[in-house]
C-alpha cells in the first residue's frame, strides 16, 4: 500500500500529469531554457514568493545599463538637450504605462510615486473629504475588509476629518445592492465617498470581480446604493497586475495605484498611481513641492498651481532613471511572454496543479495534509489569481506553526512567505481570528512580521507560495516533495476521489480572454504606376512668364523647388510634381526613428540621420531606405501591407501624442546598425488625427491635420530670403565659413522646407496671410522659428555655427525664417491636388505685420 501510494505521487508530480490538469505552460520555448537564459543566479533556488517580488530577467538590466551608458539623462525640470531627452523618454514611458493597461492620456494620467503605497498616500492626502455637517451628510470612506495595510491607513487620514467608515465583507456588496437612494427636496447631495477594494486579494489570491468598478460609481452596489453623493473607486491592482491584464477602458477605475517591482522585479521603489482624469479634479493638495508651481510668492501666501495633473503632484525631482528602467522592463516582458494573457495561463495553470495535489494529500490516518484558505477549486482563471494560501497539519489536525515549515523550507532553499502578509482583514477571516483573539494575541506578545506563529495552539498567520512568469513545473514538483518528505505521516495517502474530482473539472478558460480594444488599420490611397525617386533637374521658371510689372510689385512668385521628407529628420526626396494629402504632402513625414524608449530622433541628437536617404515607389507600395555603403532596406507604404504581428505604439512630437505603428525587426536592425545605437521605424498610425496648434488669429480656420512635423503640414521659404543670409555669411571674415557658403542648393537644403520660392525681396514672406499655388491655397499660420538643427550640413552630417549665428544678426536677434502654411481643404476634399515645379506663386498681404 505504502509503495503504491509513493508511486501514484511520484506519477502525479511528473510534467505529463501537469498536462493533464492545465493545457498551457510557457512562452512557445523550453522554461527551463529561459531560467537558464535570463535567471542563471535562482539554479537551486525555488522561489514561490512573486507576490513579495517578481525576479527581473538579466536582459533587462543589461538593456537598462546598456541604455544609460550610451546617454546622458539630465534632471527633466531643465531645458539642455540631457534634460529634455530625460523629459521625452519620461514621457514616453508614461504612454507605455497606459498603453499597457489599455488607455490613453485622454482618460488617465500617471503619476510617479515611491510605490504603491505612497500612491494611495496621495489619494489619502488629496482626496476632498467632507465631514457631516447641518449643511447635508459627510463622506464615507468604504473598503472590503479583504483589503491590504496600505488601504486601511486611509482611515487614519479619513478619523481626523470627521468622515465616515464603512467595512463592507465581501460577500455583502452584492448580497446587500438595491436601487439607489432617490433625491430629497430637489436638492442633490454632493459628498464624494471613495470606495476601495482590490483587483487580487494579496493574502489568497481570490480575484474580485471588476465590474464592481461601474456597480460603484453607479450606485448599484453595496454601499454605495445607501449612500447619496458622487462616488468614485479606488481599485488596488499591485498584485492583480503581475500576473493578469487590466483593461481600464472596460473598467474605468478612478484611481489606480501599482508597484513596479511586482511586474518587473526592478526598479525597486517606484509605483505610480493612475489617475482618472476626470477624478484628478476634484483632489485638494496642499503641499507644493520643486516642479509643481506655476508660480508663488516668498512674501505672501500666494501659490499657483501647474495646471497639468501631473506636474501638480509630482513633487521634486522624480526618479527619472528609474522610471527609465521601465521601458526596459516593458520591452523584456514582452519579448519573453508575448502578453499579460500568456502570464495569467502560465501561472494558474502552476497554482491550480499545485492547488489539486496538495489538497489530495493526507497522512496514514487519512487525515488532510493542509487547510487551504480558498474561495474556490481552482476553477476560474477569472476568479483566482496565482497564490496558494494555506497551513500544514500533523497527523492529529492540529497546525504545523508556519515559522516552522519557513525555516524548514529555507534548508531546502524554497523561498515561501509566511504571517498575515500586511492582510488582517483576509487573516481574520480565513483563520476564524475574531478581534478580541487579536487584542490577545497582542497581549500575549504578538505583533505583525514576527515569528511567534501558534498562540494556545492557534494559528497567527499562514503560508503562501505564490507564482510569477518565470515559475516552472519543477517549483511545483520541489516544493511538493518538500512538503511530503518533510511533513507527511507516512504512508502518504491520496485521496483519489477528490484527485478524480479535480482533474476532471474542465477549468473556465474563456473568462482569461481579455477584449482589448483593437483599432483596424485604415489605408491611404495612392496614385499607382509611379517611382517618386530624387529628381535629375528642376523645371526652372521662364522669365517671360512673369510680367515686369508683376515682379515690380511682388505679386507673383514661382515656385522652384518642391521636397517631401518621408521620414522625420532623414534626407528629403525633391520632385518635380506631388499630390496632396490629408495632413500636407502626400507621404510628408509619415515615419520616424525612435531610440530604444520610443523617443523621437531628430538631427539635433543624431545628426546622421540626414545621411538616410528615403525613396518612395507607388508602384509596389514600398518606402526603401538608403545609406552609402549598405544594402537598401524596404517597408511597406501602408499598415494595411505589414504584418498583422506588428506593435502599436504611442509616442510624443513636439509636445503631441501620437500613435504608431512598429515597422518591423528588419528596418530596426539596419537603423541601429546605421547609426551605431538601438532605433526603431514607426509610421502614423493612418486613423489618427493630430490637429494643428492654432493661435488666437487662427480661430476661423478649421481643424487641420498633421503629420509626425513639429508645427503645420507645409514649410516655405525664399529664395530671396535665402540669398540675403548667404550674402551675411559670406561677409563674415571667420575661417569657419570661408568657401563653403557659395552653394545655394546647400544652404537651402538646410533650412529643410517643403516649399521654395523665386522672391524679389527678402522676407516678405513674413507679412503674408494668404498665397496661392498654382489652383491651390494656402493659410499661412505663422513663422518658423529655427534652432541649431539648420547647423547640421546635409550632405555631411557634421555641425557648423552657421548660419544660425547669421540670422540672428541679419535680422536683429530674430531667428524666423521662413512660414508656416496650412491647406484648407486637405481632410475633406474629394479632388486630389496636385503641386508642380513652376507653378504661379501669388499671396496676399497680412492686414496686420505682426506675426509671431
């Protein structure tokens, strides 16, 4: 008996059985491949405490270190090309964060904090609490008593402020819904109440059911049906989120708060609360800190806050190269696991086979091995996450105290989590601790995190073993073996008839499946049998075709020169002839580089990138990219033709979100290997509309939209314009500028503009509001003003001082040159226009000459 029992276990703790209880295990490769790849320094180790902290993968703090060894990150609240690179890949980050959790900067903010703690901290500090009064009834501050330490503190805050408490029992927020309270006197109430409960119970892993975010805030559910006033969630997901996906556009949370080191397993000391947007204004805060002030006053109580949510609660310097780290973070999970979807199944599946054996076991009287704190069998991937919660019995049912069985395990190096986990609430529960046994046990010595674990042969605490990405079924296999070889009277028995039971349970997958919003790729149309490749030779203007009397007056221009930049910051491609789109030049910037974290590449941080050369064939729908000395490389010209595999993304231009798409690992590898750093090629996501920044004198013109180019769809300048700042420099007497200026096609090749003109005097471009290409108008919306980028040679790559040094004095500090324009008509006209080399020019002067 005893023989076959030990064999049947050693039967159950092989892979094949594993197979049989959960159908999914790993990331399409070996697990014991990836532990030896990327977790070399846990050989030996059985780590089953996730739920403390995940384990970061080697190739993320390599990617990390690689990252801040080749740039410099100054403190984002200063202006330098360091900072500002601190602040893009900040904010980059920040749209990864959301784009995770499936939203957008239109519904959430992030804010940084230490963790998850300090997050709620600031819910806590900021939240508007009102106290009853004659004036009509206070806030309640409401919370499932299944809620962790860092929650309940709240109601340190909440006592002082006169508020309201309420612990609701799990049960009741259901059990206890009815419509909601109806108005009185006409009047509504305006109290705010806050309501907090957690995505994933930290102490047994139950999961709670999300809808309870919108039951809230309508009033449909426990307390919040007895309550009048506005109500807003608090959903705790630090535990639910390392191992599960959180949609927030299907549950709409008002506040969020995470730790990262529970995802990733580094940074450490750094969370973030996700804020509602709509929520983030009704928060008071009072302290004001470095980078939150718009402005305030040493002499009087005068402070004003930024207006953007975060800035106003960020308080200092923030952990820049922390939240850096995340990026990495992100970009190693993905890699190694696909999606949060592939985690969850991963994981339940190593809880739920751990779950199934271990409640078989029984001692040689037939008596359960351990008491498992469970609301369920396991059954539901959207009811239970990834930990086990339980304690060891002996023969004689009593319990096996659980600092016990730590220091047991740790001889075997299994790393367990032992006590209340900071969860009274789920402790009192599951172990039948009414409060005065806790007011005892306080008595008796006990206090929470020490090992005094049995107190009159009742337990304080339990066991957890807890699962993350990087588990194995040999954790599962050692950590059973540990349990029957060290606390099992033997013979083992099997109860074979809950072993049946359980195994022939079909587990809920469905409910796994998370319906993350999915936008289809629009497409752009195309003129099609044409190669747009660098013009030979530019279709010069006849002088017969502009009357003397025209020149005199300046009423007509030509056009001269027309150029499309296809990708950000890369060489242009000049044509002699071009259509329209929707957001400027057909194909105008629709793509861009982007360093490892996302951030936008321009000349000004890699000057190289003037060197690419961009070659547009509507014929075979394809972008191709050149660089001397290597083969070219291809991308498709529309999403619709890339693979479906590929990655949306967001991203920020001058100041503006914008969304992306991923062109591949190909064009990825050939950038990176062209500009000696990690790059990747994003194109504009064809459905999104960027709308045009339009100043006061701008109001009457409709919404325009944009391209990835910093400012408005077209750039135009002057060739008279032009010629006045070569004459500037080449008057200048310094070595830097002798006998390089002479060309003009360079000079104006700088100055990167979509539109040249033949002119009779110098910037009277600037006093135009209007002109008309050929049959096609244009709005001109402002100046252009210009920076050290116009110093990048673009044939050479390298940096001059000039010609900015030149325009600042030619125009008396001014930097300007050139204008903005707008087409009126491009989102919504049905005829296609077209440009042309040596088309009539004809504007209109401003009423008004000061423009900006």
């Amino acid at each position: 008996m005893e023989t076959q029992c030990l064999q049947d276990f050693r039967d159950l703790c092989t892979f094949e059985s594993f197979k049989g209880f959960w159908h999914y295990y790993g990331y399409g490769v070996d697990q014991r491949e990836l532990i030896d790849r990327e977790f070399q320094r846990i050989k030996g180790v059985t780590y089953l405490d996730h739920a403390g902290t995940t384990l970061f993968p080697e190739s993320q703090i390599k990617g990390f270190y690689d990252d801040i060894s080749r740039n410099v990150y100054g403190n984002p609240h200063s202006h330098n090309p360091s900072s500002r690179l601190t602040h893009d890949t900040v904010e980059s980050v920040r749209y990864r964060i959301l784009e995770h959790f499936n939203t957008c900067p239109e519904e959430y903010s992030v804010i940084f904090t230490s963790g998850c703690t300090a997050a709620l901290k600031l819910v806590a500090d900021t939240f508007p609490w009102k106290a009853e009064s004659d004036e009509g009834p206070g806030s309640q501050f409401c919370y499932l008593t299944d809620n962790h330490t860092s929650v309940m503190g709240i109601r340190g805050v909440t006592a002082l402020q006169g508020v309201g408490t309420v612990s609701v029992l799990p049960h009741e927020v259901e059990r206890r819904a009815r419509k909601p309270p109806t108005q009185t006197n006409g009047e509504e109430c305006a109290a705010p109440h806050l309501f907090c409960y957690p995505a994933q119970s930290n102490f047994s892993g139950r999961k709670y059911p999300l809808s309870y975010v919108k039951g809230i805030q309508s009033q449909q559910l426990y307390p919040a049906c007895e309550h009048r006033g506005r109500w807003f969630v608090l959903l705790d997901a630090a535990c639910f989120v390392s191992c599960s996906p959180l949609d927030l556009s299907q549950y709409p949370a008002d506040f969020v708060p995470v730790s990262f080191y529970k995802m990733f397993g580094f940074p450490t000391g750094l969370g973030a609360l996700l804020v509602r947007n709509e929520a983030a204004e009704v928060l008071r805060k009072t302290y004001f800190g470095g980078g939150t002030a718009a402005a305030y006053l040493v002499t009087e109580n005068y402070f004003v806050p930024k207006p953007n949510v975060v800035s106003r609660f960020e308080d200092g310097t923030i952990s820049f190269l922390d939240i850096i780290s995340l990026h990495h973070g992100f970009e190693t999970l993905q890699k190694l696991t696909g999606s949060m979807l592939n985690i969850q199944l991963h994981t339940f599946g190593l809880a739920r086979y751990t779950f199934s054996v271990l409640s078989c076991l029984c001692h040689s009287n037939g008596k359960p091995v351990a008491q498992i704190y469970c609301d369920n069998d396991f059954q539901n991937i959207a009811e239970q996450g990834a930990i086990l919660n339980f304690n060891l019995l002996d023969c004689r049912g009593r319990t096996v105290g659980y600092s016990q069985v730590d220091k047991m395990a740790s001889l075997f190096n299994i790393h367990i989590r032992t006590g209340c986990f900071c969860n009274t609430g789920a402790c009192q529960h599951y172990l039948a601790i009414s409060n005065q046994n806790l007011k005892s046990n306080l008595h008796a010595g006990h206090i929470c995190g020490d090992n005094i674990d049995l107190i009159e042969g009742r337990p304080t605490g339990s066991i957890r073993v807890s699962f993350g990405y990087s588990s194995s079924f040999e954790d599962c296999q050692n950590f059973l073996r540990f349990v029957v070889n060290c606390f099992v009277d033997k013979p083992l028995i099997l109860d074979q008839k809950r072993l049946t039971k359980l195994k022939s349970a079909e587990p809920m997958e469905s409910a796994a499946s998370y319906d993350l919003a999915s936008i289809p790729n629009g497409q752009l149309g195309h003129q099609d049998g044409q190669t747009i490749t660098p013009s030979p030779g530019r279709i010069a203007p006849s002088e017969d075709t502009v009357s003397k009397q025209e020149k005199n007056n300046g009423s007509c221009h030509t056009l001269t020169n027309l150029f499309i930049y296809p990708v950000k910051s890369c060489a242009s491609v000049e044509v002699t002839e071009w259509p329209l789109g929707p957001q400027g030049l057909l194909y105008d910037r629709l793509w861009m580089v982007v360093n490892e974290n996302g951030v936008c590449l321009s000349q000004k941080r890699e000057p190289k990138l003037c060197l690419i050369h961009p070659i547009i064939c509507l014929a075979s729908n394809t972008l191709q990219l050149q660089v001397s000395g290597m083969e070219p490389v291809t991308v498709p010209l529309e999403t619709s033709l890339m693979s479906s595999d590929l990655r949306t993304s967001q991203s920020k231009v001058c100041g503006d979100r914008v969304q992306t798409v991923d062109c591949g690992e190909e064009v990825s590898a050939w950038l990176s290997e062209v500009l000696g750093k990690p790059c990747r090629l994003l194109r504009q996501r064809p459905e999104f509309l960027r709308d045009m920044k339009f100043g006061p004198e701008k109001e009457n013109f409709g919404p325009t939209a944009l391209s990835l180019v910093n400012e408005a769809q077209f750039l135009l300048i002057n060739k008279a314009s032009v010629s006045l700042l070569q004459e500037h420099i080449a008057n200048r007497q310094d070595s830097e500028n002798e006998g390089t200026w002479h060309d003009m096609e360079k000079l104006i090749q700088r100055f990167r503009a979509n539109l040249v003109i033949s002119g009779q005097e110098a910037f009277a471009e600037d006093d135009w509001s209007h002109l008309t290409v050929g049959d096609t108008q244009f709005q001109v919306i402002g100046r252009c003003g210009r920076c050290q980028m116009i110093g990048v040679d673009q044939k050479s790559a390298t940096r001059t001082q000039e010609p900015l040094r030149s325009l600042s004095e030619c125009r008396s500090g001014k930097v300007t040159f050139g204008v903005y324009l707008a087409h009126q008509s491009a989102r919504n006209t049905t005829a296609v226009p077209v440009l042309s080399v040596g088309a009539r020019v004809i504007p209109r002067i401003s009423e008004s000459t000061d423009k900006p």
